[in-house]
C-alpha cells in the first residue's frame, strides 16, 4: 500500500528534479526533539520528506488554481476569455502596457482610427504598438452606418493585411450607439459567404442572436449596458437566454465598468467578455486590466465548479445536532 502511494503521489506531482530542488530550500530538520532528546534514526529524513510532499502538492495545486478551460472562437483557441478594446486610452503606449496586463490574446481595433494614416490624429499609428505575434488583432467596423460601410471596412481591414476577423459593428445612433439588427445581420451574411470570421455586436436580442449563428457567425455579442455607460448587466435576463440557446461563443461587450460586472458575466455562463472603457479610464490602466483579468478567470472556474442558486431558508453551515445529543 505504501509503494503504490508513494507511485500515485509522483505522477501528480513534480519531476525528481524539481522535488529536489524544493527540498534544496529548506534546512534538515534537527535530529533533536524539543527537550533535547535525540530523535530515532531515519526520524529527521522522514520529517523532512513529508514536509517537501506537502510543498509540492500545495505548489502543484496553486500553480493556477483559476485555470479554466480554452476558449475556440473559429479555428483559433485562445486561453484568456477577457478580450480588450483598444480606444479612450490617455495615449498607445499606456494602451500598449495595459493590453500586456490583461494578459488578453485578442484586442479589438477601429480600423477608421488605425488605417487611414490621418497626419493629425495621434493614434492613427495604433498597430505599432501591438505584438502581432502575440495578439490576435480584431479589426472593428466601429462608426459604420450601415451594412454597406461595414463590409467595406471589413475588406479594407483584409487588404491591409490584417487577420480576415471582424468585429461586426453598426450603430447610427450617436447618442446611445445601440446596433442596428437589421443591417447587422444583412451584413453579416455578406461577410460569412466572403469568409470572413465574423463577431457581431447586438442587442440583447435572443431571437436576432439566433438568426446570426444561423448566417455562419462565429459568436454573438451582446451588450451588457450601452456602450461607454459602465453600468454592468442591465440585459442579465436577456443575456442567460442567449446563453441558454447558443451554439457558439458568447461574449458579453459593452457597458463593464468593474470587475464585478464580468465576474458576474462569466458566472452567467459567458464564454468570454470584452472590456474596453473601464480599463482606459482608470486612473492606473494596468492595474485595471489586471484586476478584470483575474475577476474572469474567478467567475469562469465558478461557472464550470458550478454555482448553488440560493434557497429561501437559512441552513446552519455547522449543525449541533450531533454535539447536543
């Protein structure tokens, strides 16, 4: 019995030399008990190998406790399900450092800001500040009216020579940027059959959320609150039946204004969210993109763990019963 659990511990654990190594760091325990007494032989060497297989196991185990599941939008897989926007930063290169804490693997780009070459707009370099062996960059067709000017934008991002994604946006409405679902989905039909990998932003909309996974999209995004108004998730409702009927990704976009919010998302059963303002405004970028990061691992492990609905009566977490009898 004790050979075949010394077997079953290593296969969980760590190399030999990696156990040595932990061992390495921390001195032989003394051969004498507390009174002075000199311990039996082979005592120490026994102390001291139970004291390293708990540091291992405890090493082995928090090595990334939140670790989740990959997430595949397409033909890609991706470990990080927070995706960050690239707008409202204070300037590219706190964008740049930011992008790098979140530790994200996708970020979205305006290609009216970043294509154009405008002389005067101080961003219109965005791209050379981002890794693109490192991120997958997601041109954005943000500020179309229409779907005849986001396929156009989709295609000028593909002849740039940017990834053929797209992040599908179409919102005529200046001043609640709330999109458009009819020329939404006619545009989405044209870029599926053009090969696009087409990631639409919506309403809250379940039915349209149907119609679009229908068409060929590789996710839906629905919005959690109006873009900009960090109001968290007002659509909660909406979103769970979205969710509940999905055959692809879902990923929360807009209005997260605190990490509570896309915890909050990703406990939903979210496949991911997208974070864009609450980030850039913050007074320290950095340690806002962190902060959210850590806050979607949290709620997705809570997701697959699986969460307990609450009921309407109290039950005492440490029953008496057994001690008052």
């Amino acid at each position: 019995m004790r050979n075949r659990g010394r077997s079953n511990s290593r296969k969980r654990g760590l190399p030999l030399a990696a156990i040595l190594s932990i061992e390495s760091q921390f001195p032989h325990h003394s051969n004498k008990s507390a009174d002075g007494a000199t311990q039996p032989p082979g005592f120490t060497n026994r102390w001291n190998r139970r004291r390293v297989i708990v540091l291992i196991k405890l090493k082995t185990t928090m090595q990334n406790p939140l670790e989740c599941t990959p997430l595949q939008i397409g033909d890609r897989v991706f470990r990080s399900r927070l995706l960050v926007g690239t707008g409202k930063f204070a300037s590219n290169e706190t964008m740049r450092d930011a992008v790098a804490a979140s530790g994200t693997e996708m970020v979205t780009v305006a290609l009216k800001r970043a294509d154009l070459g405008i002389e005067s707009d101080p961003f219109a370099d965005i791209l050379d500040y981002l890794d693109f062996d490192r991120y997958l960059v997601l041109p954005n067709t943000a500020g179309a009216l229409n779907a005849e000017e986001a396929v156009r934008i989709a295609r000028l991002g593909e002849a740039a020579g940017l990834p053929k994604w797209v992040k599908l946006e179409i919102h005529p409405d200046p001043n609640y940027l709330l999109p458009d679902p009819i020329e939404t989905l006619k545009a989405a039909e044209i870029l599926v059959r053009e090969g696009f990998t087409v990631l639409p932003y919506i309403n809250s909309d379940p039915v349209l959320a149907l119609r679009l996974q229908d068409v060929g999209c590789a996710t839906v995004m629905p919005l959690g609150s109006p873009i900009g108004s960090n109001r968290g998730l007002e659509t909660r409702a909406q979103i769970a039946i979205i969710i509940e009927q999905a055959r692809v990704p879902v990923i929360v976009d807009a209005g997260l204004g605190a990490p509570s919010h896309a915890a909050a998302a990703m406990e939903l059963g979210a496949d991911a969210v997208l974070v864009n303002t609450a980030i850039a405004i913050a007074s320290a970028p950095s340690r806002m993109a962190r902060s959210f990061a850590v806050a979607v691992e949290a709620g997705r492990a809570a997701f697959e763990i699986g969460l307990d609905h609450g009921q309407n009566k109290a039950e005492a977490t440490s029953p008496l019963t057994t001690f008052l009898d």
